[in-house]
C-alpha cells in the first residue's frame, strides 16, 4: 500500500528533537483512500510516544496533502542558476 521513512534529530528551534518524514510513498490505486494519512499519523504516534517535540517533511514542495495534515510552511528556500 505504501510506506514512510523516517529519522530522528535535534531542531534548536523546536527545543527538542524531531522527526522527519524522508520519504512518503503510496502506490498509485490506494491514493486518495487514507493510507498516506495513516502513515503519517503512525509516524506522529511513534515520535510522541519516544518524546519527539514534532514532526518535520524537508521540502521546498507544501502542497495541500501537507496542510491537510497540518503541516505549514516554515522556511523559504533561495537558489541561484550559476
């Protein structure tokens, strides 16, 4: 169905540590039916279980699945073509 990879690493700025979510995949015919959120919900339970203070998706890419699971945009990213 799908599957999440997940690390663990001290963030000064959430004063703890915290999880980031490295890899989220569902396959194509489960999209859309609760599996991604199961992974990521499964990932949060985990992390507040062990004493994470939060959970972290390393992208320049927040789409709507992100903010549907309350993630919000904590960075911006700038790059220069060289």
């Amino acid at each position: 169905m799908g599957t999440a990879r997940r690390a663990a690493k001290a963030d000064d700025a959430a004063d703890g540590f915290v999880t980031e979510v490295l890899e989220l995949y569902v396959k194509p015919t489960f999209r859309r039916t609760g599996v991604g959120r199961a992974l990521v919900e499964q990932v949060a339970g985990a992390a507040r279980d062990r004493g994470l203070v939060g959970v972290t998706v390393p992208t320049r890419r927040v789409g709507d699945f992100d903010r549907a699971l309350g993630f919000d945009a904590t960075a911006e990213f700038y790059k220069r073509k060289l």
